[in-house]
C-alpha cells in the first residue's frame, strides 16, 4: 500500500491573518494539481488566522488541508486561553500538531500531555500529528533511539490499533530546528524506521504500514528529496522555509 506523501508548513507564530491571505493565494498560484496529486499539502498557521484560511481554501476550492498547532485536551470550561478539539474540527482543521519540542522546551509539555492531545484530536475526527526528536545532548550521549521511541510510546498509549494507524509522526531532532543544520537524510531514515517499527509493535503490521512518519528540521527545496526519497519518510513537516510562498512551493514540487 503506497503513502501519499505529507508535506505540513508549521508557521509557528508568524504572519497575521491578512498576511496569511497574501502567503496562501501566492502559494497557490506556484501549484499545480499534480502537486496536489503527488503531496497533501497542509497549513498550519496561528489560531487567528485559521477562521481566515479556512474561509479562503472553502472559496477558492484550493485542495489545502489546514492543521492547528496547538490544542486543549477538554471539550470545553474554565481553560483560559486554550481552544478545544471540537472548536477547531468545526474550522474544517484536518490535522493538529501535539508534542512539538517547542511546546516541550518553552511551555512543559510532556509525554502524557501529549497522549491526552491526542486522544482529544482522535476524538474530534481529526489527526494529530505526534512529533519527537532528540536535544544535541541526547543525541551526543547516545540515547537517540531510547528518546524518540519512550515520546512515541507515550503519546500513543491507549489508543486502538485503528487509531495508531491513523496518525502522523514527525521525527524532528531538536538540533535540526531552525538552525540550518538539517540531520543526514541516512540518519533520520533510520529513526524513522525505528519510529514505523515502534507503531507496528503497539498497533500490528497494517497500522506500521499505514502511519505517515515526517522528517522535519530545516528541510528546504534544497534538501527535502533526499529525505522523502528514503523508505520509512513520507514527507516534511516545514518551518522556516514555509513562510515564503516561493520556497514552500519549491519545497511541495521538490520532484521537479
Ligand atoms: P524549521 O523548518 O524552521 O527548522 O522548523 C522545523 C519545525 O519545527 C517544524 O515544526
């Protein structure tokens, strides 16, 4: 069973709404449908400007998928300042980054956190995209391996086979984010064979078969077809390079 390749633009908290409208019709004019026949093509922008994409992609029928980059694990309350999986699937978001190691470095993100988000995502019929990755002092030590597999672990504990089968896996060494030191396409093949083989071990060969695993960390039109080339990656998830249209576009049509 073939993957589609996956290619996420994680925006982080960049581009007001009105620039997001600017970025997204630009990167849409750089597009062809056979980009979009080869590559899910996903935004991920700030809360604020979800209501606007969503409004523009429902419009112009621009076959974009959205994603948020953050969620609450509760339906609803007294959560000051968080937002609910249910308000977020009602925007027509397809996808939800959860465990991201800037959320686990900044904002005390944990493993558990993570499993609650996640579950939450499942719930709300959306996907969550589960990311992991190793410090340079992890790395350095050895411990690679243990890290990115005990996150992954973590995140997907209790879940069905179905469920297991349904998500995303980002692998994105934390010393590959934003610093232009991209981790060797060999390299990041092998975790994210482990990766595959962790989600085969807890949900069975077809949810190993089925999970879309993603390298991410300074992926760049330069770099991105040594990646998705290996076995075991089924596509990006984009930081920087996303924010310009120009460079997403060369990112999604890397196979030019
Ligand atoms: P960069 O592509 O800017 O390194 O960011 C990667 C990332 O954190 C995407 O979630």
């Amino acid at each position: 069973m073939a993957r589609k390749s996956l290619i996420i633009g994680n925006w982080k908290m960049n581009l007001t709404h009105l620039e997001a409208i600017a970025v997204t019709q630009r990167l849409w004019y750089r597009l062809n449908p056979a980009d979009f026949d080869r590559a899910d093509v996903v935004i991920a922008p700030p809360f604020t400007c979800l209501r606007t994409i969503q409004t523009l992609i429902m419009a112009d029928r621009m076959p974009f998928g959205l994603g948020a980059q953050h969620v609450h694990w509760e339906r609803e309350g007294a959560f000051t300042g968080e937002v609910s999986a249910g308000m977020l699937a009602k925007l027509d978001v397809g996808y939800v980054i959860v465990g991201h190691s800037e959320r686990r470095a900044m904002f005390g993100e944990t493993d558990e956190l993570a499993r609650k988000r996640v579950r939450a995502v499942l719930s709300a019929g959306m996907t969550p995209v589960v990311c992991v990755g190793e410090t340079l002092s992890e790395r350095e030590s050895g411990e690679t391996e243990m890290v990115v597999t005990t996150q992954l672990r973590g995140a997907l504990r209790r879940l069905t086979a179905e469920q297991r089968a349904s998500v995303v896996v980002a692998y994105e060494p934390v010393w590959a984010i934003g610093t232009g030191r991209h981790a060797l396409p060999d390299d990041a093949g092998g975790v994210c064979e482990l990766l595959r083989n962790t989600v085969l071990a807890m949900g069975g060969p077809e949810a190993g078969e089925a999970v879309r695993i993603l390298y991410g960390g300074s992926v760049n039109p330069g770099n991105i077809a040594a990646f998705i080339a290996k076995t075991h990656i089924d596509g990006a998830l984009v930081g920087g390079a996303s924010l310009d249209p120009d460079t997403f576009a060369a990112v999604v049509r890397y196979w030019m």
